[in-house]
C-alpha cells in the first residue's frame, strides 16, 4: 500500500505501509469448540460463553493461518 503523506510547504512524502488485507474470522456455525486455536493462539482466540472460538485481535497472521489449516471443521478463514 502507498500512502502519500501530506509535508507543509513542500512535495508530499511517500511512505510504504505493509497491506494486511486478511481478515481472520471463525464460522460461529461450524466451531465444534475443541479450543485447538485457542492453545495454538492465545493472543488471536478466545473461547465465548457459548464454548466456540471467537476472534480477540486480528494479529499473528502466521500464527492463524496454522490454526486455519488445523481447524478440524475449517471453522478458520483469513
Ligand atoms: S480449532 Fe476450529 S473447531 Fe476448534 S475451537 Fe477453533 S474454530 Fe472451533
């Protein structure tokens, strides 16, 4: 992604932001609720009062995308 920023009295300044156009989501719906991307992220999931995983913070995209290949139901997308 390129964004140019705006500088006072002069040309804009180019700046280079890397493009996080994941989204991690689980399929409330599919989640059996074994917790597996929970221990595997604790920082991105978190088990809900209804014993399904849920989304806490879209960060570690390494991170999810294992839980989204070991997902037993591919509750996990990104
Ligand atoms: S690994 Fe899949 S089925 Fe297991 S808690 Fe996470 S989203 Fe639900």
């Amino acid at each position: 992604m390129l964004i140019f920023l705006k500088k006072r009295g002069g040309r804009p300044k180019r700046a280079v932001f890397p493009l996080f156009n994941h989204m991690i989501k689980v399929n409330q719906n599919q989640c059996i609720g074994c917790g597996l991307c929970v221990g595997m992220c604790p920082e991105t999931f978190m088990m809900n009062a209804d014993g399904k995983s849920e989304v806490l913070a879209q960060t570690d995209n390494e991170c999810a995308q294992n839980a989204v290949a070991s997902c037993p139901v591919n509750a996990i997308s990104l």
